[in-house]
C-alpha cells in the first residue's frame, strides 16, 4: 500500500493512498454493548468464522459479504473502551488497528452514549483516517428523545457517518455503499491538546516519519512516547524489532522534548492526564454540535431497573429466575436426552453388525461397541440437551441486558472477596459448562481477578453433575412426592448450588488473600438498556459459539475414556478386575470419606465427562464389564442401598460432586487459558480438598451421632 504524508489544516496527518484490491478488508471496532455483533452478523450473515487472535487467548470473529461485484473482508474486533489497553481484549484490538492491514476501520458508537463512545473513535483517528462511524441504536435515541444530526458530526469529524439501527436491519444498505465508496478524506479531526504538548509532538513527529516508515502514525507514536504509554510501546517495538529511542533521531527528539515538557512542570503522568482530558472534552464540544436532547431512560425502564437492583428486589429475582432457567433446563432436556440414547444405542446395534460382518474379533468389537461408542453417545445425550437449552436461555438473558445486572448486584459480595464483580457471570455460565466459564472469564480486565475466576468457576456444579444430584436427591434425600416432593427437591438442589457458590466466595478470598493477592479492580459495569433479543441469532451464536465447542471438546475427551474404564472392567487382576482392584484400594480413603471405594473410583474415571460417573458405579456395583446406561430411579436405588448406601452416603457423594477436581475438558481449556499446567494442576487440587475436608467431617460427625 502506498502511504503519503499530508499537511491539512489540521495538521500532519499518515494516510494511505487508494490501492486497487480485489478484497478490501475492512475491521469492526467499538465499545462493549454498542451492537457490535448486530452490525457485524448483519454484513456477514452465515459467512463467518470465528478463532483465537494470534498468541492470545481472545476469540475473533471474520467474516465475507459481496457488494456490487465486489468481496469485503470484515473483521470483528474486540470490544474496548480504549487504545490504552487494559485486557487481553483490549490490547488486541489496538494491535490489530495498528497492524491488522485494514483498508478502513468502522467505528460502531450508541447514538444514546454518543460522547462516551467518541472517545474511542477520536482514538481511532489518532491512528489513521481511514474512518466510518456507524452511529447505531438511533431508534433507541429517539425514543428518549435524543437526536443525532449526522450530516454535522460527518462534517466536524470529517469522516462518514451512517446513522443505523441494526436490530432493525436499518442503515446496513448505506454502511455497505459507505465502505463501498470510501475514500481517504482530505481533512480528518485532530484531537489538540495545550500548546507545550503540542511543541512536544511537533518535536518528535518529523524524526518518527522517517524512522517509522508508514508503520504507525508518527503523530500516535509521539503521544505514546510522551504519555509513557508502555504496553503501546512495547507492541509498535515488537513490530518494529528495536526501541523507539533507538531509531535515528528519535533518541535525541525525544530528550529535546521532554526538556520542553519538563520547562512547563509536565511529566508523563502529567501528560497522560492531559489527553485523557482532552479526548473526553472533544467529544464533549463534538456532541454539543451534532446532538440534541436531554435522553435519559423512560420512566418504564427506570421501574424495572430499580426493581432488578434494589437490596430487598434483587436476590430474589435472581434465585427465581436461576430456578427457572435450571428448571426449564432438566424438564426440557428429558425427552431429547431419551431420545439421543435411544439413537445411539440404535446406532450402536448397527456398528456391532458391521464390525460382526466384517469378522472383527470379539474383544475388539466390545472395546468399540461396549466401551468407545457407550461412553461417547451416553455423554452426548446427556450433555447436549442441557446445553442445547441452558446456552440459548443464558444467551437471551445477556442480549435482554439482565446479566449486567447480575453483576451490578453481586459486585459487592466479589469485591469482598477480593475478585471481581464480573466473577458472577462467568460462575453463571460455569452452570452449563465449567469448560465454556472458564473461557468466558476472559471478559476480566485484571490478569489476577482472571485468573481467581479461572480457579473457581468448577465450584459450581455443571450441566453434567445435575444428573447426579438430582438422582441422589429424588432417592436418598428427599421421600415425599407430588407437587411437595418437587419443591423439596427443587429446594434441595439449590441448596447444592447455593453450597457451590458459597465455596466460589470462600475460596476466591482466600486466594486473594494469599497466592493472588493484590487489591480488587473497579472494572466498568454498564448497564445497557433493555433490549429485545432476536431469537434466531440468539440460537445460532449459543450453538456455534458455545454448545458445539464444548460438545466437541467433551466429545473427544469421552472417547477415549470410554475405552479406558472398559479396559479396567475387563482386564484380569488378583481377585477380579482392574476395576475391582481399584474400588478395593480406594475403599478405606472412600469411607474416611463417608462414601466408599467405587464412588472414588468412578469420580476419578469419570474424570473425561461427570455424565460417566454413576454408569460406572452401576458397572462395579453390579461387576459386570459392560458400560452400563442410567436405570429406572427405583432399580438404581436398590442397587445402591444392597451396596450400603445411607442419607450420609448421599450427602456426602453430593456435596463431592459439587467439589471435586474439574473434568478433563475443563482442565484442559485452564491449561489453554492460563498457558500451565500449573495452574491446571491447582484448580484441580482446590476444589477437591475442600470437598473431602467437608465429607471427612460430616462422616465424622455421623458415626460420633451413630
């Protein structure tokens, strides 16, 4: 790409020079909750994909869309309210505006929060012009009466400006002929900033062109250089493969200017508090130009907030509405579960035929029948329903602007532990998959916040431990039936859950308090308006993004696992099996525990996938080599009571199933996540020390009762 260096009126500016291109790539930029991913899905439609940013743990999202003839790359950059970056989110978006190689960068701002959302913009175009702001949510604005005259803020800005409103498919026809026709402008705003500043920047701009080669607007480095802005150094030093200071001239322009800085009593910090300033006052006088109206929410929004935040309102409302999304959830999930397994073992009967008519050996054909293809199609008959309806729901409550509100109102519980209040939503999404909170706790902004969220998302119970607990609960615990024994069970279950994030809490202060220690973040809680969700994007972003990346990482765990516990079943050892050996060895650690040898050994193969873990008691306690599907209530309840299962032995297995080690899948995305097996290594640990610390004593205290 060729690149000229201009003079305008407002000053010197890097530009590049139209080019032709059979593609022409343009990025998606823009603060959280401005429907970014409206615009985005909107372009795109199904042409899109979605990875990880290059040697970061931050998910991408490209896509392709074709306009008069002509293909588009779009390139969906993470939210964040600042090229100062203060996340792993944040910094990949400012590498990939600085480095990405994109022809031109569509900012999305709300037109309700328009001198909020400039900010990042003016930041934007201290990088290059090459600038189309996307004003989105301007029927919301209307609505509380804001409005925006983009024919004046395209003129102060310089750059085009398309009013849209995306959830109504409005304005996507006038962005693609934007982009369409874009051009470098001639004049783009400048953010000016006080005049020893600005001799500061002067001083450093010409040597940095020359030096810089069209790498980086010489203008942003020099800022960069006099704010101290380290973590931007760094990655303009990493391109360029030197320091700054050490390209010619550069060294000695910037000694010259920050003599300048220093005559005037400015240091860095000073300077830093200078721009800062200065960006949110030329937002303020741009806004004062463009848009009219005082905004504000609707007084019908106001009552339901206050009723959704309000000390007595909120924790109620919030239990409500986890009881019925996990009620939805179970109920829901029932048939489809039956009817997966049913399929499977269908398809299962076929395989066996195959591998029958194909002449395999018997011991090969079991290894794969009764052991791979069990395990595998048990796992996804009982994950994927939960997911598959736990994941939309979870989904229309964040795109509905209730979550946010959830973290507003247990900030304060986290923040006393010494984590963040951001905690809360990814123990939320912990509920359906541990392996999919953990990926989610990359929404902290705070390395060590992060990783406390990281640590401790498995202390909730998953999707695959409900079976569990609820089958403990409905046989052991809880003897009354009809519409009673349903609330006492529902009561039960949350008890368990409640016991889940309790331990969350504790453990999260205690790591705070030692390993992790460090004061907590004030991150930026925003609480968006409410929105209507549309339901067809909701569904497929929840199953694209979350439901078939963990079905496909449980999967493959599954697999192999399966072949594992049928080789333990059906290998001879001294007085049985592998398997009986096992449950024999464990059972003095297991009654310490007030449960036995064969629940610790089917915790502990049941690693892969919880879902594993009472089929594989059915298989010891029945000492058959078969892997064995979840039986009727009645006959898994005589099984277990022949085998000496008491209320303790239930409480015990369920407080156990709560707080034990993370499956295999999660385990291996904190690996991926925190890049160690250390850190793996310890989530593992956590969570099972306190669980066998608790049963240890509740079995104790049972034999001291009798």
């Amino acid at each position: 790409m060729g690149l000229t260096y201009t003079s305008t009126g407002a000053g010197a500016r890097l530009s590049a020079a139209p080019e032709s291109r059979a593609q022409v790539r343009a990025a998606l930029a823009g603060n959280p909750n401005v429907g970014k991913s409206t615009v985005f899905n909107g372009l795109t439609g199904l042409h899109q994909h979605t990875g990880n940013w290059s040697g970061k743990t931050v998910t991408s999202a490209a896509g392709t869309y074709e306009y008069e003839g002509r293909r588009y790359a779009l390139t969906d950059i993470p939210g964040a309210y600042s090229l100062r970056a203060a996340s792993a989110e944040e910094a990949a978006a400012r590498d990939f505006i600085l480095f990405g190689g994109a022809d031109l960068i569509v900012v999305v701002c709300d037109a309700g929060a328009l001198e909020r959302n400039l900010s990042l913009a003016l930041q934007i175009m201290e990088v290059t012009p090459r600038v189309i702001l996307a004003v989105n949510m301007m029927d919301e604005a209307k609505k509380r009466g804001i409005v925006v005259d983009t024919a004046r803020l395209s003129a102060a800005l310089g750059v085009p400006v398309v009013p849209m409103a995306a959830r109504r498919g409005r304005g996507f026809e006038e962005l693609r002929c934007a982009i369409a026709d874009f051009r470098p402008p001639e004049y783009a705003y400048v953010t000016r900033f006080s005049e020893t500043v600005e001799r500061a920047v002067n001083i450093l701009e010409m040597p940095l062109f020359n030096a810089l080669e069209g790498m980086c607007d010489p203008r942003f480095a020099a800022l960069r250089l006099l704010e101290g802005d380290k973590a931007t150094l760094m990655a303009i030093e990493e391109h360029l493969g030197r320091p700054l200071a050490e390209l010619p001239g550069v060294g000695e322009a910037l000694e010259r200017a920050r003599e300048a800085l220093a005559g005037s009593g400015l240091g860095e910090e000073d300077v830093k508090a200078e721009l800062i300033t200065g960006l949110y006052k030329a937002s303020e006088s741009i806004v004062a130009g463009a848009v009219t109206g005082r905004g504000g929410y609707d007084a019908g929004q106001l009552r339901v907030d206050r009723l959704l935040t309000r000390r007595k309102t909120a924790l109620p409302l919030m239990l409500a509405t986890l009881a019925l999304v996990f009620y939805i959830t179970v109920a829901g999930a029932n048939a489809p579960s039956d009817a997966l397994h049913a399929l499977f073992e269908w398809a299962g009967a076929r395989l066996d035929g195959a591998l029958m008519a194909a002449h395999a050996p018997d011991v090969l054909r079991d290894a794969i029948v009764a052991g791979v293809w069990r395990v595998l199609g048990y796992v996804i008959s009982v994950m994927l329903p939960p997911m598959a309806i736990f994941f939309p729901m979870f989904t229309l409550l964040e795109d509905l602007g209730y979550l946010p509100r959830v973290a507003f109102n247990l900030d304060a519980c986290f923040r006393r532990a010494g984590a963040c209040g951001k905690q809360c939503l990814t123990m939320a999404m912990g509920f359906g998959c541990n392996a999919a909170g953990v990926v989610g706790c990359r929404i902290i902004d705070s390395r060590r916040e992060r990783l406390i969220a990281v640590l401790t998302n498995s202390l909730v119970p998953c999707n695959g431990r409900f079976p569990i607990l609820i089958a403990l609960i409905t046989m052991f615990l809880v003897t009354a039936e009809g519409v009673w024994g349903h609330i006492l069970s529902a009561a039960a279950l949350t008890g368990f859950i409640l016991l889940g994030v309790g331990a969350t809490l504790t453990l999260s202060a205690i790591l705070s308090g030692t390993l992790l220690r460090g004061e907590p973040s004030s991150p930026t809680l925003e609480l968006p308006p409410f929105r209507r969700p549309k339901i067809g994007e909701v569904i497929v972003r929840s199953a694209l993004d979350r439901t078939l990346f963990v079905l496909g990482r449980a999967a493959a765990a599954a697999a192999p696992a399966g072949l594992i516990i049928w080789l333990a079943a059906n290998i001879p050892a001294p007085g049985g099996t592998v398997l009986t050996a096992i449950t024999g060895a464990l059972d003095p650690a297991g009654r310490a525990l007030g449960m036995d040898g064969v629940i610790l050994t089917a915790f502990i193969l049941g690693l892969p996938a919880n879902e594993t873990v009472i089929p594989i008691m059915i298989m010891a306690y029945a000492a058959s080599g078969t892997f064995q599907g979840m039986e009727s209530t009645a006959q898994l309840h005589a099984l277990l009571a022949a085998n000496g299962w008491t209320w303790v032995t239930a409480v015990c297995t369920g407080i156990f199933t709560v707080l034990h080690w993370p499956c295999a899948t999660t385990l291996l995305t904190i690996k991926k996540e925190t890049g160690s097996a250390g850190w793996a290594a310890l989530a593992a640990l956590l969570p099972t020390v306190m669980g066998a610390a608790l049963c240890a004593l509740i079995a104790a205290g049972a034999r001291l009762l009798g």
